[in-house]
C-alpha cells in the first residue's frame, strides 16, 4: 500500500500478549493484522510500518518501547500515552525528525536529557506521570527551539527550571495539578504565549514579569493560594479571559481596568474579597463576571460593572461556566 502521510495504530486485542496492528494514510485505516507481541513483526506487517510518519499505541500495557520503533526514518508523530513506561530509552532521542511527542499517562519520573536534542518537536506532551522539577526538566530543554505546546499537567512539579524562558516559539503552556508555589521571573520571557493554564497549584504569588506575556489571550488561575496579583498584570493587553476562583484574593490591582479585550472574569470563592477596582467600569468587552462565594455584594459590583455584563451568582452556574 502507498504509505504516504501514513498512521499506524497499535490496540491490545484479546489474549495477554496479542495486539491489532491497524495501518493506514490520511487518517483513515485501512488494513490491519492481528499479532502476538510487538519485539517481532511479520514481514509483511513490516513492510507497512516502515514508511509510517505516525505511529499510535493505543493503551498496549507497553512497559518498554518496542525495538522497531526507533528504525523509522520518516517518524514525525509519536503517540506512547497511556501505557505502562517507567523510563525511556535513549534510542528515542535518535528520532530526530518528530515534530510531535505524546507521553502522557504513564509512570515516568525522569527523562534522558537528549530528549532536549530533538529540535524538531512542535507539540510535547508530558501530563500525567510523575515527574518533578529537575532533572525532569533540565536546563537542557531550552533546546527545544520550535517548541509550540507543552503540556506538563498532572505531575508533582514544585518548581520550573529558569532555562524554560528559552522557549520562545511557545504558544501553550499547560502546568494545571501540579504542585507549583511559584513561577520563574523568565516566564516573562515567553513572549509568544497565548494560554497559560496553572489551575490547581500551590502558587502565592506572580512574578512581576508574567506582565510581560503580551499575547496573553487565556490564563488560568484557579485554585491557587494568591491574595494578590501584581500591577503589572494591567500589561497583558491581549487578554480575553481570566480566571481566578478559588484563591485568598484581598483585592484586584487598578491594572485589571487596562485589560480592554476581557470578555471573562472569575472571582469566585474568594471570600476575603469585598470591593473591585473602579477601572472595571471601563471593560466594555467584559460579557461575564463570576462572583459567587466572593465577598462581593450587588451593590457593590452594580455601581462599577456595565450594563452589558452577566454576572454570576449562582455557584453551579459559576462552575458551569469555568469547565
């Protein structure tokens, strides 16, 4: 078969060591072959996969990656999530040409620094393992040049390594259910970030710098520990939505009124939270508001908040919406 742009995707069938091998081009699957075990294909089996740029192993159990895998010259996609690795071996950082990694869901702790060397990688997908800051994440992933997604939910990170300020291709930045308490100052240094998500951490504070993130569009912060934001969070011009329930906030600095493009805004469950800055006012693109369990009365948020703007009281209503 014409192996062009062609996908590969491995299930476990039924029996303790069988699998279904599916192949296929353009996303759709057209062949495929049951086999027992995956160390020794048929030849035939071979002969599809060798020209794959894609390959899947559907949840396969995969306590270690199969030999093959690393003999695929036109490998750009690689999909090992949800399976059963402790480690990696360093053979995978010989697939120079893949663009896109996905490890999520399996058991890892650490990773060979020489990841860091695939300098191809767009999209690197690490939530879900076990992962902590170093040497996780080694000043080595500054490598990781055209690097656009980075998903690092899910794992027991405390810290990131300054050296991520080095990922200036980075678009999506993913840290949710970890267990950060704060950022590096070169976080500002993401310049072409558009969605920061760290729902779910044990932040107190930002960095003065996170005021730099110019085409900021989403942020995500939820569920952390903040009683305050900096001031220079008024710089994140391109800001649409922003999240911030369930947090100890005491108050909101004057900035917010500089976010002109906010459509989004949660205060929820921020009982220490009484008053909001009067530049509010000025946010004539602000659509929804969410304050319930806040400390803010209807008076209060009525004499700053436009006529426009649906505020949210009802906590389900609330909880709804920042799904």
């Amino acid at each position: 078969m014409d192996t062009q742009d062609g996908m590969v995707q491995v299930s476990r069938s039924s029996g303790e060591d069988r699998f279904h091998v599916q192949v296929g081009k353009g996303g759709i699957l057209e062949s495929s072959r049951i086999v027992e075990g995956l160390d020794c294909l048929p030849s035939e089996v071979m002969d599809w996969i060798m020209e794959a740029s894609r390959v899947i192993f559907d949840s396969c159990g995969l306590q270690r990656v199969p030999s093959w895998v690393f003999d695929l010259p036109q490998l750009t996609r690689l999909d090992l999530s949800a399976n059963q690795l402790a480690e990696l071996p360093l053979e995978i950082c010989g697939l120079t040409n893949l663009i896109r990694l996905d490890l999520s869901d399996n058991q890892l702790t650490g990773l060979p620094k020489e990841i860091y060397g695939l300098t191809n990688l767009t999209h690197l997908t690490l939530s879900g393992n076990a992962l902590t800051a170093l040497p996780a994440l080694p000043p080595e992933i500054s490598g990781l040049t055209n690097l656009t997604h980075l998903y690092l939910s899910r794992n027991q990170f405390t810290c990131l390594p300054p050296e991520i300020s080095g990922l200036t291709n980075l678009t999506h930045l993913y840290l949710r259910s970890n267990k950060l308490t704060k950022l590096p100052p070169g976080v500002g240094g993401l310049e072409n970030l558009i969605w920061l998500n760290l729902h779910d951490n044990q932040l107190t504070k930002l960095p003065s710098e996170v005021g730099g993130l110019g085409n900021l569009s989403w942020l995500f912060l939820s569920r952390n520990q903040l009683t305050k934001l900096p001031s220079e969070v008024g710089g994140l011009e391109n800001l649409t939505w922003l999240d911030l329930h369930s947090n100890k906030l005491t108050g909101l600095p004057p900035g917010i009124g500089e976010l002109t493009n906010l459509t989004y805004l949660s205060v929820s469950e921020n009982d220490a939270l009484t008053a909001l800055p009067p530049g509010i006012s000025g946010l004539r693109k602000l659509a929804r508001l969410c304050v319930s369990g806040s400390g803010l009365t209807p008076i209060v948020v009525n004499m700053v908040v436009q006529s426009g703007c649906e505020v949210i009281w009802d906590e389900d209503d609330c909880r709804d919406v920042c799904r």
